[in-house]
C-alpha cells in the first residue's frame, strides 16, 4: 500500500455504505453486526480491535454513557452525550 492515499467518506457515501450493510445486496447479505461496528467507528474513532473487544460490561449509564477500552496495561474511557450524537439510518 506504498503511495496510496485515503479519503474520508462524504455523509453521502457513508449513510449508503451503512444503508447497504443493513439491507444486503445481490453479493452479500444484510449484516447488522457489521453495520453497528461501522457506526461505532465512524461516530467515536474507535479502532476496530476495540469494537471487537467490546462487551456489556464496558459500558457504564452513569450520568451519560461511557464505553471503558481496556488495554493490557491502559484503561481508555469515551465519553458519550447523548444518543444522538449516533449517525444512523
């Protein structure tokens, strides 16, 4: 991947790419998972490892919603707002 560039996607593209994962198309089918982790990444930078990682546990409702990352000797919070900050279809 030497020389190669990224973009990032328009809303657009983005709300598509979502959309698609979520209805399937005639070479793959419908994943929500997937579609979910996508949304997670996109709305709160989270690698994907660490979606992976993710359990019921490591979220906490206290005043807000925090997702605590743990790492083998790091713990990360993200701090939520609100619900909406989500981009969803």
């Amino acid at each position: 991947m030497a020389n190669k560039k990224s973009l990032a996607l328009t809303k657009e593209q983005y709300e598509n790419l979502i959309g698609s994962m979520r209805k399937g198309g005639n070479t793959f089918r419908a994943n929500d998972r997937i579609a979910t982790a996508l949304v997670l990444e996109a709305n709160l930078g989270l690698r994907i490892g660490d979606i992976l990682k993710l359990r019921l546990q490591d979220i906490v409702l206290d005043e807000g919603i925090a997702l605590i990352l743990q790492r083998k000797k790091h713990r990360r919070s993200v701090y939520l707002q609100s619900h909406s900050r989500f981009t969803s279809i």
